[in-house]
C-alpha cells in the first residue's frame, strides 16, 4: 500500500510544478506557431475561466474518493464500472505520448542553455532529462517534495525577472487591439489555441494520482487545489501578456522554446535559463511521479503486466518506473525517425484528459445533490463539449484505448472463471 507521505505545503509545491513548467515555457511560442499572438493571448484568458469549475470538480471528487487511481477512477465512477478498464486505458496512453513531448520541451530548453543546435540535440537532451527525473523518483517522494518547495519561489522569480522587462511594451503592444479584430478571429482558431493552451492545465488532474498518499486528505485536497490554482492563473496570464508583447515588438517567440527569445544576451539572461531548465527539471519530477502511480494503477487492474506494480521497500514502484522511462524513450526516438510535429502530442494528450474530464464532471453529477454543485457541473460540462467537439479523427486514439482495456480486463475475468 502507498504509504501518507505528502503534507500540505508539499502538495501545493508539487502541485505547482507539475503544472508549471513546460506549459508556461513551452506552450506560449507553441500556440502563436499554430495560430497568431492575439488568438493566443486570448486563448490563455479563456481557459482560465473556464478552469475554476473542473478544479472544483477535482477537489470534490479527490476529498470523497482519494485514490491512486486518481481522474480514472472519477471517469469510471461517471460512465460505469465497465468503463473503469478502458478509462484506465485512456489514462496509460495519453501520458506515454504526453509525457514525451513534455520531455521534448524540456530538450530544447537544456539544448538553448547548452548553445547547442536544436535540430540535432533537442532529443539526447530530452532523452537525458528523462533518464535524470527518473533517478530522482527512485529516490524517493521526500526529495521530490523538497525539490518542488525551491522551485515555486524559482518561478515567481522567472517570471517577476521576464514580467519586469516586458510590461513597459504591453500597453503599446495592444494599440491596434480592438473589439472588431477580436471578433473576426474564427472561431476555429480559437478552439486550437485553446486546445494547446489547456495543455498548461494538466497537470493537476495528474495529481489525482497521487491523493491516496496525501495526509489529512478531506481538508488538505482542496486547499492544494485551490491556493495552486489561483498562484498558477496568475503565472501564466502575466506571461502569456509578455509573450504577447514580445510578438507584437517582432521578437520570434515561437515554437517550444519561443519564451527563450525573451531574454537579453547577458549573464542575466543565462542565469534565467538556467532557472528556467531547473524549473522544467522539477516540473519532469512531478509528472513522472503522477504517471508512475498511474501506470502503478494499470497493472493492479491487469492491464499492465501486474510484475510491474511491485513496491520496493521505500513503497515505490520501481519497476514501472524504469519500464516507463524505456517506454518514453522509445517513443521519443520514434517521433524524431519518423518526423512526427511534437503539437500532435500535445494534442493527442490534451484529448485524452479531456475526454476523462467529462467522465469525472458525470461522475460529480451523480454525486451531488445540491442545486449550486449542479450548476458548476452544468458549466464544466458546457466547457468540456466546447473543447472536445473540434478533435476530428483523432478521437480514434482514445477510442481505441478504451476498447482494448475493456477487452484485456473481460479477457482476464474468463482466464479466472
């Protein structure tokens, strides 16, 4: 059994730097490449609106049912237990092509601090980040906690750093903003900055993971929840209105590590990027965490061969951690071969946690009994249709995920009758 390990304050950090990191670096100049600096900028504003609901969502459902299974065993709760194999399914494979292309934000970073050329060396370094936040994870939840302490005042100070230099140019950067250029942007574009942008928002269903080692859960979930929320918001708009700024002067802040650009040439701008990979180093701890206890979930059900899920004497589950780090390798170098565009990662991922969004808000709703909870239901799940109707072919994926985890577990109820 996972033994109570995280206090508060320790889930608040982790709960921060699993959310920050690769979304605030590497989601900005990501969705200005796939649309344009006001759609993205808009896009940012929206999801933090839309965000307040599904965190209460999660924090209701984490405070009721804290569980290692954490978002998956909400999705089944929703849709049925006949679901809760294949939501398990959905889960796996949307965090072995997330968890990749979060290692490719982190690549190029260390790429850009090391002035080495992108092209050739984003993958060993994303191969290198992955191997190093495993080893941390072996070492124990503890140190992970205390790495996620430093990194949070590390962020505010990044971003304060970026904020500072770039607010000047923000009011001028919105001079030929107006009403009638917001309006015309379709509505198309603005599904797809979303979409990428919400990508920054995952990481706290991922904490969900993580709740049955959480101390004193009914009282310390939702204020992990919400005291990381409102800190994140902040973050991230601050930054996404630099980002903005930094467009609009002509900088090229595109691409994963777009928000770089931002940075004077000086021992200054080094020491930022500096931080900025410690931060995405830490960010890595905390997702590798969340999808091991996942993973760790899989092979108690089955789905995942169960000599995987066996804990080591600390209470960790070592194996499925060294099996997933070979997974993501491998999937790394496979979309390096084949010359896969990382935003299909990121998209593919960011619609499998939808897609188990609406099945956590169902399972909210058969919960509750008030007619206010119902009401932030209706308005997360309005949200959740919005975001999930524009995915077109590539609802496939999950699709399929969730037929072969409901047939390997009906396949393993007749091996035992």
């Amino acid at each position: 059994m996972l033994k109570k390990k995280i206090t508060l304050l320790s889930g608040v950090a982790i709960a921060i730097s699993m959310v920050v990191g690769s979304g605030l670096f590497g989601l900005p100049g990501l969705a200005i490449s796939a649309t344009n600096p006001l759609t993205a900028l808009l896009g940012w504003g929206l999801v933090v609106l839309l965000m307040p609901p599904l965190i209460y969502v999660f924090s209701w459902l984490g405070r009721q049912h804290p569980s290692s299974e954490g978002i998956s065993l909400y999705a089944s709760m929703g849709l049925g237990e006949w679901s809760r194999p294949g939501i398990m399914m959905i889960t796996c494979g949307t965090l072995a092509v997330g968890m990749p292309a979060f290692f490719l934000v982190g690549g190029n970073y260390i790429a850009a601090l090391l002035e080495l050329d992108s092209t050739h060396w984003s993958i060993p370094c994303a191969l290198l980040l992955a191997c190093v936040t495993t080893v941390i994870n072996l070492r124990g939840v503890e140190k992970l906690g205390f790495v996620n302490k430093l990194v949070v005042a590390l962020v505010l100070g990044v971003v304060a750093y970026i904020s500072i230099r770039t607010m000047p140019s923000i009011p001028a950067a919105f001079a030929g903003v107006t009403m009638n250029s917001i309006s015309t942007i379709p509505l198309a574009q603005i599904w797809l900055a979303m979409s990428i942008v919400f990508w920054a928002f995952q990481g706290w269903e991922n904490m969900t993971f993580g709740f049955a080692e959480i101390k004193n859960p009914e009282v310390n979930i939702p204020l992990i929840y919400w005291i990381s929320f409102a800190l994140v918001s902040v973050i991230y708009i601050v930054f996404a209105l630099a980002i903005f700024a930094g467009a609009q002067q002509g900088l090229n802040v595109s691409g994963l590590s777009g928000v770089a650009a931002l940075l004077p040439n000086s021992t200054w701008g080094r020491a930022a990027l500096t931080v900025m990979v410690f931060i995405l180093v830490a960010n890595a701890n905390s997702w590798v965490f969340g999808s091991s206890r996942a993973f760790f979930s899989a092979s108690e059900l089955r789905l995942l061969p169960s000599g995987l899920g066996v804990l080591n004497s600390k209470g960790i589950p070592a194996r499925m951690l060294i099996a997933a780090l070979v997974m993501y390798s491998l999937i790394i170098i496979t979309m390096w071969h084949f010359k896969i565009d990382e935003h299909y990662a990121f998209l593919l991922t960011t619609q499998g946690f939808i897609i188990l969004y609406g099945g956590a808000v169902l399972a909210f709703m058969r919960g509750t009994k008030r007619w206010w909870q119902w009401l932030i239901g209706l308005v997360a799940g309005a949200s959740w249709v919005f975001l999930v109707q524009g995915f077109g072919w590539m609802i496939l994926y999950p699709i399929s995920l969730m037929l072969v985890g409901v047939l390997l577990r009906f396949r393993h109820t007749l091996v035992k009758k």
